[in-house]
C-alpha cells in the first residue's frame, strides 16, 4: 500500500501541475489512507483516474528521494538486530539496481 505523509505529499505536489480535484482525490488515498475505490464513488470519477493520480503523485515522490521507479518505502519497527539487517540488505539492492542501470547504459 502507498501512504505518504503530509508533508511528502505537499512536497511532490509542487512539482505537478494537476489541477485541485485530481490532486484532493491523491491526497485522499495517499495520506488520508481511504481506498480509490471509495474515492473514485464520492468524486464521481472512475477508479482508473484515481489510481493514476496516486501512482504519479506517489512517483513523483520517489524520484525526488533518489528510489528507483516503482519501489516502495516501507515504515515498519523491528528489534535492533534486525532493522540493521534490513537497512543493509536495502543498501544492497540500491547498489544491485544502481549497478544495473549503468551497465545497461554503456
């Protein structure tokens, strides 16, 4: 599930030149947490519209941390140990991916 919270949607947002309803329907799934579904119902719009203001908006908030197109943040809480672990294996697959790209570039 994407969720950002206000403060990155704010930010991401200044970047897009959406108008005002498409980017209230975003901001309703991305941070309020309610479903495009339901957003779609009370905008009188259809999922697909809401879905693709979100997956831009949500892009846009990616590219403007440095993550790859199409990854996701999570936010979880783990023991020590663990999140240590974790922070490594992500650093691992930023540099594969970071790797990746390149050679494909040459």
């Amino acid at each position: 599930m994407r969720k950002l919270t206000l403060r990155q949607f704010e930010t991401a947002v200044k970047k897009t030149r959406k108008d005002a309803r498409t980017i209230k329907m975003a901001k309703e799934v991305l941070v309020d947490g309610e479903s495009a579904s339901q957003v779609a119902r009370t905008h009188a719009a259809s999922r697909q519209l809401v879905a693709n203001a979100v997956y831009l908006i949500y892009d846009i908030y990616l590219e403007s941390v440095g993550a790859p197109e199409g990854w996701i943040e999570v936010k979880e809480f783990f023991p020590p140990k663990e999140a240590k672990e974790i922070q490594k294996r992500a650093k691992e697959l930023l540099v594969d991916y970071n790797k990746k790209r390149l050679k494909n570039k040459k």
